[in-house]
C-alpha cells in the first residue's frame, strides 16, 4: 500500500511539474511573440510588418522627446522648465512689447524634426531586414527611397518610399512602407499655433478659452520669474501633451507699460 500511495505522490508531481512548465512556455511566448513572429516566418511572409516592428518605437520616443521640449528635441533657443529644455515658439527681447512668432509654420517643422530623429533607425532597420532575408535563401534587391512624415487629425503616417524585390521561387515586390502611429499631436500643435499667434497679437492667451472649446484637452499656463511663460497643452484621456514657451508683453522694471 505503501509503494503505491508514493508511485501516485510520484505521479501527481511529475503532472505538476509538467503543467508549470507548460504554463511557462506560454508565458514566454506570449511574451516574445512579436519578436518571436518577426525571426521565424512573420517577417518573412510579412516585410511591411518586420519594418513597423522594427521603427514604431523610434517614432514613438521621437514624438514624445519632440513634444516636451516644444518642437524640437534638443531646442536651442529655450528656456529651463521642470529640469527640461523648452523652445521658444514667440519672444521679444523688449520690454511691453508682443513677441514674435519663431515658427510660423509649427506642423511641417515638427514634421521635419520627426524625420530628422527617426532617419538613421530606418536606414538600419531595411538593412537589417535585407539581411535577414538574405539569410533565409532569398535574392534581396532594395533601392532606398525618401522620407515622409505627415501629422493628422488623430494620427501620424511615416512613409518610407523603399523599393524591396524578393525572390525565392516567385517574386515579391514592395514599392513603399507606411507605418501608422495613432497620436493626436496634429490637434495639440494646431492648439499651440493659435496661442502663439494671441501671444504675438495681444501679448497672451486666455486658457480657459481653449479648455471649453476644446473640452478634451487641457490647457495650463505657468509664469517663470522673467516674463516668460509655459504652456502644457494635453490630452486629458491619453495624457499626451506638447509644451513650449513664450515671452511677450513683459512689464518693465518699474511695473508699466
């Protein structure tokens, strides 16, 4: 009785042991899938889903770098706000005296600075994929082509006009990349813009303004010791946001204009 109570203690802990390894094999692939998809087969059958793996985080990273430190990732021409570097988007070194705009067209210019962060990444991440292919047995023709980035109502659409031929077999050919990252920084610029241009009419912008006509944004104003102020335009859901900095109509020493 004995040796059988221990074989079935033996067998209900080999099931044990079996099952948590099962379960750890799940977890890991679950957890490594898309890298997983990319190296065994789905970059394989799939060259427009191994470059949207390979580059979305990159533009993610850019954005955001961009975002917070007012259209470009490393602004010279800014202030210090909360340890970060912000650009100014209207300024005026005279005292009771609006600014003047500093980007007057703040959409193409975040569109560049995109390109600019993310250009390099791409270039490696097509060579890369050649590579790969070549790897797996197949003839690899790419021909790199230009960079475009466009800023839209609730997206941001990177194209990448590379020509990619492969051949193993049949024949596949690729005359362009689009990768689609779904962010809203077409409207917090387009936001930013109308404040610069009440910033350079009037010397500054009425916040509470913008929050009732735009209810799902929020709009913050704060006062640096020198007449400058920072604006935080965010989105009060996805908690994306876009700040920058304007000077104008800065009182003089004795408080008048």
């Amino acid at each position: 009785m004995d040796e059988k109570r221990w074989n079935k203690k033996g067998q209900v802990t080999i099931f044990i042991i079996i099952a948590i390894i099962i379960v750890a094999t799940g977890i890991l692939i679950y957890s490594f899938y898309p890298q997983i998809k990319t190296t065994f087969g789905g970059g394989e059958k799939n060259p427009k889903g191994y470059i949207q793996t390979c580059i979305e985080q990159d533009i993610k990273d850019a954005v955001e770098s961009i975002s917070i430190h007012g259209g470009e990732s490393n602004p010279e021409f800014s202030t210090i706000f909360n340890e970060e570097k912000i650009k100014y988007l209207c300024y005026t070194a005279q005292y009771c005296s609006p600014c003047s705009i500093q980007e007057p067209q703040l959409i193409p210019r975040i569109e560049a600075e995109i390109k600019k962060e993310i250009e390099k990444n791409v270039d490696s991440c097509f060579t890369l994929m050649k590579e790969s292919y070549q790897k797996r047995g197949y003839d690899v023709n790419l021909k790199s082509g230009d960079k475009k980035i466009e800023l839209l109502p609730n997206k941001i659409i990177s194209t990448f006009n590379y020509s990619l031929t492969l051949t193993k077999g049949d024949t596949q050919k690729y005359d362009s990349f689009v990768v689609v990252l779904n962010n809203n920084l077409y409207e917090l610029g387009e936001i930013a813009n109308n404040i610069i241009k009440w910033e350079a009419s009037y010397g500054d912008a009425d916040v509470t303004t913008y929050m009732d006509y735009y209810p799902n944004f929020k709009v913050e104003k704060n006062f640096l010791g020198d007449g400058t102020k920072i604006y935080v335009v965010s989105d009060r859901v996805k908690g994306n946001k876009f700040q920058f900095a304007s000077k104008s109509l800065v009182y003089s020493p004795s408080g008048y204009c």
